[in-house]
C-alpha cells in the first residue's frame, strides 16, 4: 500500500509540475526496479507504475513523460501506453 501512495506523491508532483520531485521518484522506483529482487521488482511494476498518473488529465501525462526514469516508462507503457495529446 504504502508504493502505491508513493505512486500518489509523484502524480502530485505532476500536477504540480515539480520535474526534481518526479525525477527523483521515478529513478528512486527505477532502481529499485533494477537492482531488487523479483518480489521488488513486481512491486514496482504492479503498485507503483500501475497506479502512476492514473487520475491525471492526458496533457498532465504529456508533460510529465519527458521526466519519467526510462524503466518507469517502459513498465507505464506496457501497462497503458505511451501517453499521447488527442491532437498527435
């Protein structure tokens, strides 16, 4: 429970639009993707990556992508997809 609330913190950082903040966390959570053992790795895939952003308005999403860790991408986006403007 508590990554999934750490998931919550970074999606506020969003709306804020702290990219230090959402750096941090999503590297933070990349590594720990990257060197944990498979019970941290799931974690991180299942109750952080899954729960990021998902209350967030897609030109949220946009914005943040650039700032996300790369592992971080990559686990959001097999979930959801890349996030995208209803334009592009």
């Amino acid at each position: 429970m508590w990554i999934e609330a750490f998931a919550d913190r970074t999606s506020e950082a969003v709306k804020r639009r702290d990219e230090a903040v959402i750096k941090a966390h999503t590297e933070f959570m990349a590594t720990e993707h990257c060197q944990g053992p498979e019970s941290v790795r799931s974690l991180v895939d299942v109750a952080y990556a899954e729960n990021l952003m998902w209350d967030l308005d897609v030109s949220d999403r946009v914005w943040a992508w650039p700032h996300i860790a790369r592992t971080v991408r990559a686990l959001y986006e097999a979930i959801w997809g890349a996030p995208r403007n209803a334009n592009a």
